[in-house]
C-alpha cells in the first residue's frame, strides 16, 4: 500500500519499507517460480520411472512365464523315458523313509 488512506501514512521510512518489501516479493516469486520448475521436472521424471517399472514388471513376467514352460518341457521329456533301476530304487528308499517317519 503505497498510498495510504488511514493515519497510518505517518509511518517513519514508509517507502523504503515499500521498496524493502517489494523486492521481497520478487525474491519470493522468482523461488516459487523455481519449485514450480523443479516440482514439473520430477512429475516428468517419476511419469518416466513409472513406465520403466511397468516395462521391467511385463519383462520379468515374460521370464517367469518363459521359465515355467521351460520347466514343463523339461519334466515331460524326462517323464517320457522309463526310470533306470537305479531311479527307482531311490524312489522306493525314499517311500521306505518316508514310511518310517510318519510311523515314529
């Protein structure tokens, strides 16, 4: 309020306090203009890391899917040839053992 009204005009240094005050409130507007810079500029950057998270998630769950049917493959191909003796003695001391715990 440059021009005032009121009694309050008689004020001691009125104008420099004017001055003093308006050049705070440039001061103030150029750092909000500054946040306001920084705020969008990590908005952009989170938008982006978003994104990447979305893109590395549909990857890693193309892997795991990759994986399981990888795995699979691999059990029906070993599941189509008979067991070797030796297989199936360790399949049966296992089933002994298994026996045995649940007994005690």
């Amino acid at each position: 309020n440059e021009h005032p009204r009121f009694l309050h005009y008689m004020q001691i240094g009125r104008e420099e306090k004017v001055k003093r005050l308006k050049a705070e409130m440039q001061k103030l507007l150029g750092e909000e203009e500054k946040y306001v810079g920084t705020i969008k500029a990590l908005e952009n950057s989170l938008i982006q890391l978003r994104a990447t998270r979305q893109d590395l998630q549909a990857k890693s769950n193309r892997r795991q899917m990759l994986y399981s049917t990888s795995k699979q493959m691999f059990d029906r191909v070993v599941k189509s040839f008979p067991p070797t003796s030796r297989l199936q003695q360790i399949l049966s001391s296992i089933a002994a053992q298994a026996l045995e715990i649940a007994k005690e």
